[in-house]
C-alpha cells in the first residue's frame, strides 16, 4: 500500500494505493483511515484500475466536521491507514504525518539608497 505523499496539511487530498493480486478483477477493495489524536475512523472504497489488482481511492483531510470520504486531523497527528490483506492474514499499515504550521518567514528587511546597475 502507499499514500502518495508522507506529510499533508488541511485541506489536503490523499491519494493512497494498494496492490494485491489475489483481488485481480474483483473491482474494489477498502482501507481504512484513522488518526493518532481521534478515535474515529473512515472507510474509503478503492476502485480497481486498468492495472488489474491495482486499487486507487482518494480521502480528503479537514480541520473539522468532517463529511463523507474525509477526516479531521490535527497538526502533529499519524495519519494510518490499513488494509487487511487475506491471503497473508495480516493487516497492511502505512503512516504519514500531519503539518499544519504554516511556515515562517523572517530576517527580511527592505535596503534604500542602492542603486541598481543600468
């Protein structure tokens, strides 16, 4: 599995991919998303690509009231999401961080009295 980036802000979009051959032609698969600083948790639908076995599916990240396919986190928070992949009989986890301190810009200042070359 893999979400397409490893730190996301609000409002961010994830990607997330997972593979797995035995689900070949079966059209969807489902992960499941949930925070470090939440107990609640999102299922999202992967639809099968052209790449049989190969499943896509998208969640949006807010900073609150979270609707359908979209959850709320918190600067600081592990993103997961899971997959129970069957034929090995484990769960499938991939994390990614969440910023959402926007950066700062200092020790900028305006020069006068240069002139600049012709």
């Amino acid at each position: 599995m893999h979400l397409n980036r490893t730190v996301y802000s609000v409002p961010d979009q994830v990607t997330v991919e997972a593979g797995d051959s035995d689900l070949k032609g079966t059209g969807s698969l489902e992960v499941t998303f949930s925070t470090s600083s939440s107990t609640d948790r999102v299922t999202v639908k992967l639809n099968e690509t052209t790449h049989r076995g190969l499943f896509r599916g998208y969640l949006t990240l807010v900073a609150s009231n979270a609707a359908t396919n979209q959850l709320a986190v918190r600067n600081g928070d592990t993103l997961s999401s899971t997959y129970f992949d069957a034929s090995n009989g484990s769960n499938v986890v991939t994390t990614a961080t969440i910023d959402t301190t926007p950066p700062a810009i200092t020790n900028v200042f305006a020069v006068t009295g240069l002139a600049m070359p012709p």
